[in-house]
C-alpha cells in the first residue's frame, strides 16, 4: 500500500513478479496472434501454433506428454476440476478421497463442499513439520477410496512430501493420485511421471509468469470430467477460448526454470535463519530442515504479534507474510498451522518468508538489519494499545482521534467504536491531511493487521503520537462485549477524500 525507499520482495511463494522475457513474449503474442487458435484461416493459425508450441514447453518442463496437459484459469480450477470431476464419475460406487489437512484452500475448500454432497473426506494427520504420517495413510485407504490428493509442496510451510511413496501405495489399491504441484514447480523437480501421479495442477504466478493461467496435467487414459460446459477447446477438456498470452507467458516462464540457482537460493535462506537465531534464540522454525522448499521458512517468533511485525517490514519495504490467514474477518488462525500443533498465540506470532532467485544477499542483509533493529525494540515509531486498555475514557478523551480504517464489508459486520472517523485502507492516502497533528490518533481496524500500517504511514507523515488497536475490533468485541453493546455505532463520521 505505502512505498518505502527500499523495496524487498520476500513472499515470493503469494505470487512472483513477471519477468523481462515474459512481459516480452506476452507483448509479442497480444500484438501478433490475436487470432482465435480454434479458427481455420491462415491469421488464426500462427495462434494454435503458438499454443501448441507453449503445450510442448509446458509438457516438457514437468516431463508429461503434449496431450496431457489442459490449460485452465489457474490452479483454483484445475484443482477444482479433478475433485469434482473424480467425484462425480466415482460416487455413489466409491465414496472416499484421502487427503492432508494442510493443503490449499482451494483444495480444502472444494474437500468441504464434496463433503457437504455425501462424499466421505478423511484428512491423514501430519506431523510438526506437516509431513504426513504414512502409516495412517496406510490404514486410511481401501477398496472404497477414489483418490488420494496431497500437495507436492506445501505453501506456508515449504514441506514436501513423498509423492513417489504416496504413489507406489496407491497403486496397489488401483487408486489414482492427484498433487498439487503449485509451489513446486520453478522450485524443486517436478516430473509427473517419476512421481507416479495422475493428476497434478500448476500456476503461472508463482513462477514468474502472468497471473490467471493454470495448467492440469492428467495421465493419459486417467477417468476425467470438467464441470466447465462449453465449446470445445483443450480436445473438448476444458471449454472457453484460450488467453494465448497468458499461456505464452507461462510457457516462457517454464523455459527459465533453472534448479541449479536453488542451491544459492538455500543458501541465503540458511544465511537469514542463521541470523535470526543469534538474534532471537527463542525463535521456532517450524519448516523442516530437508524436505523443504529451498525458498521457503515458516517462522514463529514468540511474543511478537505477527501483524505488527509486518507492518514494522512494510515500513521499512519488506514484504512477507503472516502463517495466519490475516485477510479473513473472523481473524481465525492458519488451519496449516493448527494441523501442525500451534497455538492460536502461537499462530498470531507466526510470518512466512518466501525467497526467489532475484532475492539479493543485500536483500537478505538489509532484512536482517531491520529485524534486529525492530526485535532490540530500537524505539518502536508507535504505540499498541490492548482491547483492554482502550477504555471508555480513551475513547472519549477529548484529545484523541480514533481513526477507523476497515473496508466497507467489514464494518457491515460490526459496528465501528464511538466517536470514530472512517477512512478506507486501500486509498488512505486521500484521506490523512484532514486529519489533526495535535490530537493523539488511535487507528482501529478489524483483526488488528491493517491498523498498524496505517499507523507507520502517518508516522512517516509526521504524526506524532500514534496508536494502534491490537486485534482490531474482533478482539475489542470479545474483550468488551457489554461496552460494545451499549456505545458501539454512536457517533461516526465518514471522512471525504481531501
Ligand atoms: N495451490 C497452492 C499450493 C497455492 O499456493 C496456490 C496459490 O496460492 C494455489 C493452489 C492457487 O493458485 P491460483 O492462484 O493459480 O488459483
């Protein structure tokens, strides 16, 4: 939201920027194949080539034959295209998928949904690190099992599992399996058929390329229905007119994989968990050591809200994540994270750092600076104040501003606190001139993340005292329910931009 001079990019694992090469070849492909690739004059041609071509490329960068591979939206559908599509052919004669409690919620989320139709879903435990427990696999699958879905790697944590051991049990049950490969690929080796997988979906964004283009790769002769109806592009497989360029930019990111940067890579991933262990011997890596992704390292750091260590990096221009699912309004903890043994605490104090091959070892050491600096609590630029702390006297005290800067479906869940002005998040920076330099401003949001960014913003701005409402209005809520019942709504004005 807010720039800071420096920029440092570490949640690579969210999304990649798009490369040089890549913008280039998109550019070339909007610019010369406009035609459509399933029309049969010479100008729309060159446009099935083109996909073909990239087919090929896409193929051979996870070693599966050309007619395996069907483009999709992203990997959203291409994992939701395999469960229902399985369950749908399986069910009623077979009614089991086994899976892992720590995959993606677009694998998890379309796991409930089945659930919700009759479909039987059994999660296989996972260890503290979230490799699963293959015993209890073992014991899990049988004659009524349609298919085993575990990802390949694992987004948060950097956890990789054993696909080839998954597939070799597998195959004696004639069950088919089906990984997502998201954050492998670009990371780690993937090859489909060594793997011994049936199904395997894969992202454009998180390897370089364009945002919404997905590849599905299905084992040819595997049992397959998509649920998208239409005309009959990807040989009938997928309906909806190929984006040409965004399947370019994805081939064009597959031909730049290049795992031999992986071990450089570690190496400053290592470098900065090194560091951070001198700096706070407490800290809990909750990444396993080996089988991980060599970009990735899930970290909680005990007794420091995650949120405003974010906001504290965003200050300073390094992005990371928070393990916990921050975007969801009921503020509830990473489910990775709880299936792996953390506490809610634990899981407030968690942040994922995702590297790439662009990360710099000045990146790596300027991050480190900025950490040790914010951990030796080298005067924090703005103050937190606890749900029970901001009292009826706080938030009538005449010399105070509560600034309230929750997005619009937020405050349909909640009422805002007495006396507060609402500014939206996203375009703040229309909206904070107006605001009083002399009084002490209190920025209220609603899970106590996009407060304290807020709170560094006009700190950069000159404002002096400025504070923060730790776990936002939920935590508020909890903590005051009475209050909030009897004072909560009065009295709010909606700010104008200026
Ligand atoms: N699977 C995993 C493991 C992911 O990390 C992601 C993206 O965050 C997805 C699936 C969804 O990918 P897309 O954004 O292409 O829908």
């Amino acid at each position: 939201m807010f720039r800071f001079q420096r920029k440092v990019y570490l949640d690579n694992n969210a999304t990649t920027p798009v490369t040089k090469n890549v913008r280039k070849k998109i550019n070339q492909v909007l610019k010369r194949y406009y035609g459509n690739p399933s029309s049969l004059y010479k100008i729309a041609i060159n446009s099935a080539i083109e996909l073909e071509e990239s087919r090929k490329t896409v193929a051979k960068a996870i070693n599966a034959e050309v007619d395996e591979i069907i483009f999709t939206a992203c990997a959203t559908e291409s994992n939701n295209t395999v469960l229902k599509g399985l369950a749908e052919i399986s069910y009623p004669g077979k009614k089991k998928i086994l899976s892992t409690p720590i995959e993606h919620p677009s694998v998890i989320s379309t796991l409930e949904y089945l659930k919700a139709k009759g479909i039987l879903v059994e999660y296989i435990p996972v260890d503290r690190q979230g490799i699963i427990e293959f015993e209890s696999l073992k014991e899990l699958v049988d004659e009524d099992t349609f298919l085993i879905c575990c990802m390949f790697a694992n987004n948060e944590l950097g956890t990789i599992q054993d696909i080839k051991k998954i597939s070799a049990l597998a195959k004696k049950y004639h069950v088919p399996v089906f990984s997502d490969c998201v954050q492998a690929l670009g990371k780690i080796q993937v090859d489909v058929k060594d793997l011994g997988i049936d199904y395997a979906s894969f992202s454009g964004h998180k390897i370089h390329s364009p945002k919404g283009i997905g590849a599905l790769f299905v084992k040819e002769g595997s049992p397959f229905q998509s649920f998208m109806h239409g005309g009959h592009q990807e040989t009938g497989l997928r309906a909806g007119t190929e984006a040409l360029h965004n399947i370019a930019g994805f081939a064009e990111g597959c031909k730049a994989i290049n795992l031999q940067k992986s071990p450089q890579v570690l190496s400053k991933k290592t470098l900065l968990i090194n560091e951070l262990k001198k700096i706070k011997s407490d800290i809990k890596i909750n990444s396993p050591v080996d089988e991980c992704l060599p970009n990735t390292v899930n970290i909680t750091l005990p007794g420091v809200s995650n949120s405003l260590f974010m906001a504290t990096l965003d200050f300073y221009g390094i992005a990371v994540s928070a393990g916990s699912a921050c975007s969801t309004p009921e503020n509830k903890p990473s489910p990775v994270l709880k299936a792996i043994g953390l506490t809610d605490e634990q899981a407030r104090e968690t942040i994922r750092i995702s590297l790439s091959e662009f990360t710099s070892y000045r990146d790596i050491k300027y991050t480190i600076k900025v950490i040790r600096n914010f951990l030796s609590e080298a005067a924090l630029p703005v103050n937190i104040l606890t749900p029970k702390q901001l009292d009826e006297n706080l938030i009538f005290g005449e010399n105070n501003y509560i600034l309230d800067v929750r997005w619009r479906y937020e405050r349909k869940l909640l009422k805002g606190l007495p006396n507060s002005n609402e500014a939206p998040f996203v375009t703040f920076r229309k909206y904070y001139k107006q605001i009083p330099r002399d009084k002490n401003i209190i920025l209220v949001c609603q899970a106590g993340y996009n407060a304290p960014v807020v709170a560094f913003y006009l700190r950069s701005k000159g404002y002096r005292k400025v504070s923060f409402l730790m776990s936002g209005l939920i935590g508020w809520k909890f903590v005051n329910a009475e209050l909030y019942n009897k004072i909560a709504g009065q009295n709010i004005t909606s700010l104008k931009p200026v």
